[in-house]
C-alpha cells in the first residue's frame, strides 16, 4: 500500500513555498493545528523556524512524528488521560 506525496503550496512567514507531505502527513499536521489552536501557516512557520534540516518537508515529518510519539508516552504514563487530537477531531 503505498501513500500518495501530495505537493501544496503554504504560506510560511509572509513567504510562499512547496511543501511535498503524504497525505496521512497533511492530516495531522491539521489536527495539530487544530488542537492546538493555530492556524495551519502559523504551526508550519514555527515548525520551519526551530528546524535543525534543510529540507522543510523532511522537518514537519519528524514533528508530526515526535509529536505523536510523545502523546503516547504521556497516556501511557499516566501524564494525560486522553489524547487531545481525540478532542480536536
């Protein structure tokens, strides 16, 4: 099963760029916003200026991916209850 690399064009600090994510990529990085309350063009711009990569699509994929990861640690460590992404859904 492979996963289609969609190609969007994103506002990122007043400047625009390609961003190239799988789309199970594009939707969490929506739910994240969405959670945590900003815009789509705000978490990419903050993600973008705290990057230690060049490639800016490789850079969000690891995000996503700790962000995830850390949900997880937290539930099971009892840190939290429930995800927030449940809510944000």
């Amino acid at each position: 099963m492979g996963s289609l690399v969609v190609k969007r064009s994103i506002v990122v600090s007043g400047h625009k760029t390609s961003v190239s994510l799988e789309d199970a990529f594009w939707n969490a990085l929506k739910e994240i916003a969405k959670a945590r309350n900003v815009t789509l063009s705000d978490l990419v711009a903050t993600i973008d200026s705290e990057r230690q990569h060049d490639n800016l699509s490789s850079t969000i994929r690891l995000f996503v991916l700790e962000v995830y990861r850390k949900q997880l640690f937290d539930l099971k460590e009892g840190r939290i209850t429930e995800s927030i992404f449940w809510a944000a859904a």
